[in-house]
C-alpha cells in the first residue's frame, strides 16, 4: 500500500506548497509513490490516519492548536515544511508589537478604531502568542526556509521512502558560500546573519547578491554573542539589527530582544 | 627543461591557446577584494601580479565538492548496478602560488597513503600546475616564509617569475615542455641566476613572522594543551567552518547516498566537511569528541603544525596563505593563535 501523504496549511502565505508545485519533473514520479490525500492547492478531501503529515504555517488560534492536536494524533511522521512552521517566520514579529501597533500600521488608524469597537468587523484581529509548530506538538522533521528547499523536500520524502534516516547537516549558511565561492558580505562592509544561520540554502541570497537574513532559523551553537559584538564593532545601529531579527527570527529564544 | 624570457603578453597568447585544449584556471577578481580559480575564457584579461590569495586554494579542484563517487542502476536482470564516474577532463591549474603549491603537493602525500584516494590520483594525473613565484608578500596576512613555503616548486611543470625585464618561464618536467611546445618563447640560458637575483630583492622579513621554528612547534603544542588561549579565540568563533574550507590543506569530507524516487538508481557523493564544525565529531550515543569551540580550534592547529607534520614529516602542513585568517567573519587568525600560545608556553626564540 502507497504511504498516505497529506498537507494541512495554517498561517501562512501557501508559498511552500507552490515551490512544490514547481518540483515539476519530479512531481509526477512523487505521486507514483504516494497516495495524496489532502491537499488544499490541489485536492480535497478527508482521510483518518496519515503515514506523512506536512504542517504550514505558524500557530495562532486556540481553534489551530486544537487542529494541529488533531492532526498529530492521526500522523505517524508529522513534517514543518519551510519557516513559519520551523521558527514563526515574520508572523511571530506581532509577538513583541501590541495589536492595536499593528494593525494601525496596516490598516491605518480610522479601521483600527474601528476593529477595536465593532466585534462583527473582524474578530480575528488579535490573537494569542504566534508559535512554530513545534511550540505545540512534536515535530519529527523540519524542512527549513522561506520558502522550502525543494531538493530538501525530496531528499526527506525519499528518505522516508525508502526507509534511511534524511539528513540535514546543521551547518552555517557560510559553508555554501564556500563551496560556491562568494565574496563575503563582510567584506563589502555589510552586516550577514550567514554565521549563526541555518544552511541548507546553497546560500542562494548571497549567490544574487543580496545578505543572509536567517530566515531559516539559527543554529542550535549560534554564537550571537559574538555576532551582536561584531555587528556594534562595525558601528551598525542597534534599532536596525534589532529590525533584521525581527524579520525571521522573532521567536529565537536569544534574538528576541536585542538590549542597548 | 628548458629556460625561457617573455613578455606579458606573449605568455598570454600562449595560455590562451592552452585554455582552447583544456580547462584552464586562473585567478580572477571576485566581487570588490577577492579572486577565485576559473576557467580562462578566450577574451578574458590575464592579471599577473596583481591577484591576492582566491577564496578557496586551487587544490579544491582536485577534490571539489559534491563529486560522484559512483552511481548505480538497475539493469534488464533487475540487479542494480556498479557504474563508475565519468573521468574528468584534462586541466591546467594556472597562476598557483608557492603556498597553494605546497599544499597541492602535501595534499599528493596524504591521498597517496593507504587507502590511496582513486577519486584524487585520476583528477590529479590529468592535472597540468603553472605555478607563479613571489617577489613579495600578498598581503599583511601572508606568512609562507615562516613556515617554510615560500620556496616550493616542486609539483610544478612550469615556473614564472616576473622579472623586470619580463616574464621567467622555467619547464620543470617533461610534461612542462610538451605544453611549452605551442609556446614561441626566446631561449634564457641564464634563468636560474635571473630568478636567484630577482629572489634576492624580496623583502626581509617576508610577510609575518612566526615565534618559534616551525620544528619547535609540535612539542611546544604538546605542552600547551591545556592552553586558554584556543578557548580565548573560541569565544569570538561562529563554528562555521570556513577557515577549514578554504585551507590548502583540508581534505576532509562527508559521504552521502541518495536515491532516485523509484528506489532504481542511486548516486554517492562525497561533498566537503570542516572540524570546526560542532557535528563532524559527534558519534553515536550521542557523544561529541570535540563539543567545545575551543578544542575544535585546538585540533585544527594541532592538525597543521604537529599531528600531520610528524606523520608525514613534510614540515607544516599549515602553508602561510593566511587564508583561514582573510575569510574569517571573526577575525581569527592562525598565527596570531599560535604566536599567543608560544608568549603563553614560553617558546618565544
Ligand atoms: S556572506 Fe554571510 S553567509 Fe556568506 S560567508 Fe559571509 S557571513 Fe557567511
Ligand atoms: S572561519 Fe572563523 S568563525 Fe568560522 S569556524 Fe573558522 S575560526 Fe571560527
């Protein structure tokens, strides 16, 4: 019997479900494979027990722990798939501004006093503490990045095909900018997060030009000690590192908060 | 074996006619401050003299990452089956520097010794070196003199030196004269003593200095063992591996299988490690030999100085590139570690 595979998306903007989507030459050879039996962006339907279950998307709502407690209860293997499952990604930046900051920022002043007043307006516009998946339930692997790694993808579904243990080296975003020779951010005179990131990426901001932002969630030795003293030695303003944390890495137990 | 003067320019149409052949690498600006080994194409500009250590040392090519090792496939009996890699390509690695030269030929020893690397010894025997000599020290981070490398030509086919009157072209084996064939270079029949008295005028000292003799260094290592000195320098390290990986002289890597989705065919592959990296000594239990920062940054500098230079006696297999100390995000230099330790165990000459 093919493994039942299903996706279940929470907050989130479905992105890593598209980047699946666009595995194309390897998609139909997956679906010889498996058996998809919920899948928002494709499909709909309801199965009972799931052999791989794909969580996306962070945790927000009462309701979406009781869904999640769910869906743990049915899985055998349950997956976060790409960063607000791993680490809150930028939803989890609400857990440090207060709502009614928020949702002015957006929105603007005249709807946020209005939301504030009229409970038909929008009632879901505060909500508890925005959490990972593994905040809530057990979470047996985590496939890392904004969006997700398609290689990633497929390396941890044939693994778990096949029966073999998947691996995810818990390296520096540094090692791939190694192996594909990029001149480091440092050396432009530029602040990266590359050193205390999650690899896994192939460095892939780097390699266009652009900085590491660790949207793939810090490293479990992530020595940001040392990379707060750094970026104050290069003479970067606080207030715009503290921004950069805030962007991916707000539920980082040692980013959070950034002092003076 | 022959001597030869040439101008710039006529050692550029030359390699530019092997790079026709044959991959050909030469240093090429990176971004603002670096250089990487690549390819030579046919408009791109030769810089001589003005090119600093490239991000990764020219080895890597022998030994580059994400190399097959073999492939299987399931054959009309349903068996799967062996299927070698595909041979590399012929290439010239071109404008290698002593420091990278030494490390090349460092790097033959340690493949070479049981169990002998097949993957290497193939890509290495395909494999042509245009070294280029110093006349003066890269930057403020070079060192190859302290520790012994500056001289290296060995492992070389060919030898340039720039001269002031132009460019020394020395053949240094026989397969160093089979590509200077294509070359219309004039005879030198004094290209040794040209080279000698443009060696003279290097600078004294070159580049920095070490505190003791690299021949002291592994006793005084021993002795400092317990050195805070590696936990120090730890404090300030990301455990991110690159000063590893861009050494002339790391070859260490982790092998991975994977499989088509069918389950039909496979490939392994071997792609780079680093010790610096806190997984790469963690077993089964778990248990990690080396968890600390501190003692990764011990094992890496008792690798170069001691651990490799007894087994092999080859002198140290740190090379002076100063590499590990340009690429590192935190400033953590080789030498000035093993200078501290040194002042700290009382070595200092
Ligand atoms: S650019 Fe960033 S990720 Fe790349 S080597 Fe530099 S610090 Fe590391
Ligand atoms: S390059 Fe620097 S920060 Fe990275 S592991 Fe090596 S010493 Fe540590």
């Amino acid at each position: 019997m093919k493994p039942k595979v299903a996706f279940f998306d929470f907050a989130s903007c479905e992105g890593c479900q598209l980047a699946l989507l666009n595995c194309e030459d390897d998609l139909l050879a997956i679906l010889a494979q498996v058996e998809l039996v919920e899948f928002r962006e494709a499909i709909s339907e309801q199965a009972g027990r799931y052999d791989i279950a794909f969580i996306e998307g962070s945790i927000h709502r009462e309701q979406d722990i009781e869904r999640l407690y769910d869906i743990r209860s049915r899985s055998k293997v349950l997956v976060a798939l790409g960063a607000c499952a791993c680490n809150g990604n930028v939803q989890a930046r609400s857990n440090f501004v207060a709502p009614a900051e928020n949702y002015k920022a957006v929105y603007g002043e005249e709807d946020r006093n209005r939301v504030q007043v009229d409970g038909e307006y929008w009632p879901l516009w505060t909500h508890t503490r925005v959490r990972a998946v593994h905040e809530v339930v057990k979470v047996d692997y985590q496939l890392r990045g904004c969006p997700m790694q398609p290689t990633e993808f497929l390396h941890l579904l044939k693994s778990l095909l096949t029966g073999r243990e998947p691996s995810f080296p818990a390296n520096a975003v540094c090692v791939e900018c190694k192996k594909n020779e990029n001149e480091c951010v440092y050396d432009r005179g530029l602040a990266c997060f590359g050193p205390i990131a999650f690899g896994g990426c192939d460095a892939i901001c780097i390699n266009s030009g652009h900085l590491c932002d660790g949207c793939r969630g810090l490293l479990p030795y992530a020595n940001v000690k040392a990379h707060r003293q750094l970026l104050k030695e290069m003479g970067i303003d606080i207030t715009s590192v503290q921004n950069r944390y805030r962007l991916h890495l707000s539920n980082e137990p040692d980013a959070g908060e950034v002092r003076r | 074996m022959g001597s030869y003067l040439a101008t710039e320019e006529q050692v550029s149409t030359w390699l530019h006619l092997l790079a026709k052949e044959r991959d050909l690498f030469w240093p090429r600006s990176v971004g603002q401050f670096n250089y990487s080994f690549l390819p030579l194409g046919e408009r791109d500009e030769i810089c001589f003299d003005r090119y600093l250590p490239t991000i990764v040392p020219p080895g890597r090519r022998l030994l580059p990452d994400d190399e097959t090792l073999f492939t299987s496939q399931q054959g009309d009996d349903r068996l799967s089956h062996y299927l070698p890699p595909q041979p590399s390509a012929p290439m010239v690695l071109a404008g290698v520097r002593p420091c990278d030269l030494k490390g090349i030929t460092q790097l033959d020893t340690v493949m070479a010794a049981a169990p002998a690397d097949p993957y290497y010894h193939q890509r290495r025997v395909n494999t042509v070196i245009i070294a280029m000599n110093c006349l003066a020290p890269c930057d403020s981070r070079c060192f190859c003199s302290a520790v012994g490398a500056l001289g290296a030509q060995d492992g070389a086919d060919v030898f340039l030196t720039l001269l002031a009157e132009g460019v020394l072209v020395e053949s240094l084996s026989a397969r160093g004269d089979e590509i200077l064939v294509k070359a219309s270079f004039s005879l030198c029949e004094d290209g040794k003593e040209r080279r000698l008295v443009a060696e003279g005028t290097r600078p004294l000292p070159f580049g920095r200095e070490l505190a003791v003799v690299p021949e002291a260094l592994p006793e005084m290592l021993r002795k400092g063992y317990e050195s805070p000195v590696y936990h120090r320098y730890g404090e300030r390290c990301y455990s991110c591996g690159t000063c590893n990986l861009v050494c002339p002289t790391c070859y260490c890597f982790e092998v991975r299988d994977e499989m088509s989705l069918d389950g039909f065919s496979g490939r392994r592959s071997r792609t780079w490690d680093s010790c610096m990296i806190p997984a790469f000594a963690e077993v089964a239990g778990p248990h990690n030999f080396r968890a600390e920062v501190g003692e990764r940054q011990r094992h890496r500098l008792k690798r170069k100085f001691e651990y490799l230079p007894e087994r092999f006696g080859l002198g140290s297999f740190c090379v002076g590139c100063g590499r590990c100390g340009r690429q590192c995000t935190a400033n953590i230099d080789i030498l000035n570690m093993v200078n501290d330790i040194a002042v700290e165990v009382g070595g200092g000459s």
